[in-house]
C-alpha cells in the first residue's frame, strides 16, 4: 500500500492538517486510511471494560464490535514497536495511508513546522523529509516549503512526491 508521513512537534499542527488532507483526497475520490502513533505505553482499552478483562485473562486479540464499527485490540507484538508498513499490512488495500509520526520510519514525510510552537525542526538532520508544511517563511534547507493553509498543494505534492 502506499504509505506518506506527516511529522512534526507536538502541537505543530499534525492532525488538522490530516484532517484537511483526509477531506480533501476524499473530494478528489481516493479512498484513505490513516496510521496515528500514539505515545508510549497509551492503551485504548481501560482497565475493568470487558475487552480489557478478556487481554488481562489471556486472549491475544480481542475484537470490539458495534454498528458504528470494529476495532482489533492486540495484546502482545513481536516487534518492540511495528513499523507503519507493518501496521498497514492488518489494513484493508485504500488509495492511499497517511502515517501520523512515526518520526524515524522509512517512508516518505512531510514535516509541519511552526516557529510559534518554539521547537526545534526535524527537517535539517532527517533526508526522509521530503517538504516543509508551514505558517512562516523559513529556511527549509532545499526542500519545498509548503503553505500549512494550502491543502490542495500539500495533497498535490504527496500524490507527486515520493508516496512509496
């Protein structure tokens, strides 16, 4: 599947930006999936639901299931961390799959950067970066620099930059 990172500082502006790219590719008629790195030891299952209770007793997946949708809780990985081309091999085949962080993976970013947040970029020391999404002109060391606002330029330059 073709996969495309979007990185960036906690607070920068990761997930508006997807959201808008989501919306976006979807107007364009493509059919999108998203990746979301969550921080270390976040669980999505709280201690006492039923889901919880059958992982504590031993199941190595449990499955949640409503109207509204499913979802497949992994107990035990082989990995120290899966990579977004692991993960995206559980997924069903879409257009295309946007990673969220994921900062060190080998798959092809863009890095939002907003001075304002005051952190440092990753841009400078990571080739993987293949742009810079942002609010401000800034020095982007020779790759492109986007306007964060412009999100039909940003969905242009990940269909014609790099999606592996």
């Amino acid at each position: 599947m073709k996969l495309f990172g979007i990185v960036g500082a906690s607070g920068s502006g990761k997930t508006t930006l997807i959201t808008g790219l989501l919306r976006e590719f979807r107007r364009r008629g493509l059919s999108i999936s998203t990746i979301k790195h969550a921080h270390h030891g976040f669980d999505m299952d709280r201690p006492g639901k039923d889901s919880w209770r059958h992982r504590e007793a031993g199941a190595a997946q449990v499955m949640v299931a409503s109207n509204n949708g499913w979802a497949l809780l992994q107990s035990e990985s082989t990995e120290a961390e899966l990579s977004p081309a692991g993960l995206a091999e559980h997924m069903a085949a879409v257009d295309l799959i946007l990673v969220e962080g994921f900062r060190e993976c080998d798959i092809p970013r863009i890095e939002v950067h907003r001075p304002s947040v005051g952190k440092k970029p990753f841009f400078p020391d990571d080739a993987g970066i293949r742009g810079v999404a942002s609010d401000a002109f800034i020095e982007t060391y020779g790759r492109p620099l986007l306007q964060l606002s412009d999100i039909s330029a940003i969905a242009d330059f990940i269909l014609e930059n790099g999606v592996q």
